[in-house]
C-alpha cells in the first residue's frame, strides 16, 4: 500500500511538470495573504517565510515605500469596519502597529520620495462618527512619531460633505498636493465640485492650490487628477512598484532573450529571440469576450515568466526547461510585489 501511494505521488509530480528548483525565484517576492499573513518566497525555493500574521483584511492595503525599505500592509477588518495598518521594516525585521480609521472610513496613504515619511489623509467617511480625527496624519518613519493637521480651515467644501480626495507629494519632497470632491449648496440643490490645496512640509500649513481631474474633460484626457502652477502642470512624485495586480498583453524579458505575448485575447505565447515560438497558455473566454489571461512580469532577469489566468490563478514558467506550475491560486494571496 506504502509503494503505490509511493508511485501515485511519483506520477503527479512528473505529470505537473514541477520542479522548485527550475521554478523557484532567484529574488525575493514579498506577498499579502489573503489569509492576512506577510510572508516572501524566493532565494532559490518556494517555501514561504512568514513575516508577520494578522486578520484577513476585507479591502486590503499594500505599498512599499521607494527605498524599499517599508512595507506598508493591512487593510479593513470585515467584522470590526475599521482599517488597521502595520509598517514592516524590512531592513530590522521588525513590524509595527501605525494606524487605525474609525468604523467605515478610508484613508490615501503615500510614502515620500525619500521614503522617510509616511503620509495619510483620511476625510473620506460615508458616516462621519469622528471629524475631529480626520485630516493629514504625517509619520516619521524613524522615529514613529506622528504629527496630525485637521482638515483645512479656508476650504469651500464641508468636511462632512467630502466624498472623496487624492493625495499626491511634489517630486523634491517639500510639499503635499491634496485634491478633494464634494458637495456645496447651490441654489436649489448641492452641486459637486472639485478643490484642491498643498500642504507646506516646512511651514506645516495648508494653501489654496489649482489643479484639474481629466476625466472631466471632453475629450477626456486621462481619469487622474494634475496639479497646475502658472507654469502648467506640477511635478509630482509617483511610487511606480511593480505589482502584481498590474498586467500586460505583452512584455519583453530583461535580457532581451524572450518575448511573452497573448494572441487573440487567450493565447499565451513566448518567442525566442531567434524566431522559434511555443504555446505556453490558451484560455476560455468569458461570456463577455474579455481576456481571462495576461502578464504579470519577468522574474531573474528572464529565466521565468509570471501570469495570469482567470482559472488557475498566478503561474510560473520556465522558458528554458518549459516546466509551469501554479504558483498562487487567486483566492490564496492578495497582492505580491518584487525589486
């Protein structure tokens, strides 16, 4: 009975194709269960090395701060309503506890360019039970003390008729631009505006800005907001990290050896530099004829290709032996990311 289980495991091993050690990253990837576990793969092996353990988060926030340094993770516990975040500090192995929202509400979150602060604004609340707690929270990440602005003062929208904002820091560091959507009253009914100030980081103050949200354009330009000056459009850092909720229908490797494309919407294809082709992935198509596959990155400079299906979740391949595997189901992890 021993052997043929022996030699049933044995058949399955050979018929997925799996190999850790073919498919097991070189770099490290840092992930967010969905079980609510921080945790890494990578150096080599597929066993997960687990960093910190927490409830599931119901809408969960993950962003790693320029320097890569800190991972910022947590997100909204279900059965409480708040929005709990940690700071890990990858550099000491050491997390911390950062923040917590009232019941129902939502906070912006962005690390500055130097990655030494850690900025929130939380005005966003559908229930408004704590006003005098919302404003700019901004944390020194080295010290963990935190500094609190309560909303601005010389604002036409009410803060308790806030339906949303946007948080951005200048590309030097020396200012927060803030832009914020809500109701007036206008004559008959409220209408809905846009707002948008900068908040000094030397000064510690707020002012009036301008700015513009494209979407309101006709053309439509873009869906993100632009702060302007007299001289047009400013500056504005953006903390571009690759993730893997992000995805592509096609995507060179590093190392210019291979090509990952999707042909027809489902078709997972991978060309060598010298012309030879291989099908590494074909899919269903949804009811609605929208791509069920993509991809999400070369990993070790091209030795292995990362995607996405609909089905299987997050896989892994190999171009050089042609070995694939899962390597995330999609209700196993949240969100993962890689230097």
């Amino acid at each position: 009975m021993k052997l043929k289980t022996l030699i049933t495991a044995l058949m399955l091993w050979v018929s997925t194709g799996f190999s850790e050690t073919a498919l097991a990253p070189k770099q490290t990837i840092y992930c967010q269960g969905r079980d609510g576990a921080l945790f890494t793969i990578g150096n080599g092996s597929l066993d997960r090395k687990i960093l910190s353990n927490h409830t599931p988060f119901y809408i969960p926030t993950f962003k790693v701060s320029p320097d890569f340094r800190y991972i910022l993770h947590g997100g909204t516990i279900k059965a409480i309503g708040c929005q709990k975040l940690f700071l890990y500090d990858l550099q000491t192995g050491k997390e911390h506890f950062v923040f917590e929202t009232p019941k129902y509400d939502l906070v912006e979150e962005e690390f500055s360019p130097d990655g030494k602060t850690l900025a929130l604004m939380n005005v966003s609340s559908p229930h408004r039970q704590a006003l005098e707690n919302e404003g700019l929270f901004l944390i020194d990440l080295q010290t963990l003390e935190k500094s609190f602005f309560p909303y601005p003062d010389n604002t036409k929208i009410p803060q308790n008729d806030v339906t949303g904002s946007e948080m951005k820091w200048s590309k030097d560091g020396s200012s927060i631009y803030l832009a914020f959507n809500g109701h007036v009253k206008g004559l008959i009914k409220k209408q809905h505006i846009r707002e948008y100030h900068r908040f000094d980081i030397s000064e510690k103050k707020f002012y009036k800005a301008n700015g513009f949200y494209g979407g309101d354009l006709k053309p439509q330009k873009n869906c993100g907001y632009v702060f302007t000056d007299q001289n047009g459009s400013i500056p504005v850092h953006n903390n571009h990290r690759p993730l893997s909720r992000s995805g592509s229908h096609k995507i060179i490797s590093p190392n210019g050896k291979w090509t990952a494309e999707v042909k027809n919407r489902r078709t997972l294809v991978v060309s060598e530099k010298n012309g030879s082709k291989r099908t590494v992935e074909t899919t269903d198509r949804c009811a609605c004829g929208a791509c069920t596959i993509s991809i999400t990155a070369w990993w070790d400079d091209g030795e292995l290709l990362i995607y996405r299906t609909d089905k299987l979740g997050y896989c892994i391949y190999n171009p050089i032996s042609e070995e694939k595997n899962v390597l995330f189901e999609m209700q196993d992890v949240e969100v993962f990311t890689w230097q």
